[in-house]
C-alpha cells in the first residue's frame, strides 16, 4: 500500500520529542482513507527528501491521525508543507502500555526504515 499524503505540519502534543523521536504531525483535507499502521517511507519537506517513519493513526472525524520521524531532520518545521510517501507497511498500529516497550518498538520499527 502506497499512499502520498500531503499537509501542513501542526503542533502536536509533544510526546514523540519528549521520548526521543520527535515527529511532524499533520492537518491534511484529505480525507481518512489509509489503512491503520506504520510504514517506511519518505517525506519531502523545504525541497529536501528525508527517509521517514510514518504512523497512521484511528480515524477522528473520517480524517485519520498522520505523524512521521524525519530521519536526520532536527528543524522547526510548524507551519510548513510536507510530503509524505509510504513505501512499506511494517505493522500494524498498536497501543503500548509501557514507555519502554514503546520506545523499543520505535527503535526496531526505524531500523527498517
């Protein structure tokens, strides 16, 4: 499953910077069409391409919850546009029920990115 999502980048609730993995969360008019789960992929954001891994979250009003880790970028990126692109689907979205376990599975999940 390919998908491009295009948005603007919102402020989130800061959870993925304050565990290390920071992520742009984004505001999109697309609607919720896209398979629950997280991916490989890229983003392209200021003209420059990233390797990203991508989270689609449940769906909140037909529109579903997209955020992604830049590798590499460290920037402020609130307000901007980015491009997302899944390549690969790694697994499926889950809830965790330990910072640890959580912060494992991240490590794992960007190591295939």
């Amino acid at each position: 499953m390919n998908y491009i999502i295009k948005g603007i980048v919102i402020i989130g609730d800061g959870y993925g910077r304050k565990i290390g993995f920071p992520t742009v969360n984004l505001e999109t008019e697309q609607e919720g069409i896209y398979a629950e789960g997280v991916y490989s992929g890229s983003a392209i954001l200021d003209g420059k391409k990233y390797k990203a891994g991508i989270v689609i979250g449940p769906k909140i009003e037909s529109k579903n919850k997209v955020e992604a880790h830049l590798i590499g970028y460290s920037g402020d990126a609130y307000g901007k546009e980015v491009t997302l692109e899944t390549k690969s689907f790694l697994r499926e979205y889950k809830k965790f029920y330990t910072e640890s376990e959580l912060i494992a599975q991240i490590k794992e999940d960007l190591k295939l990115c």
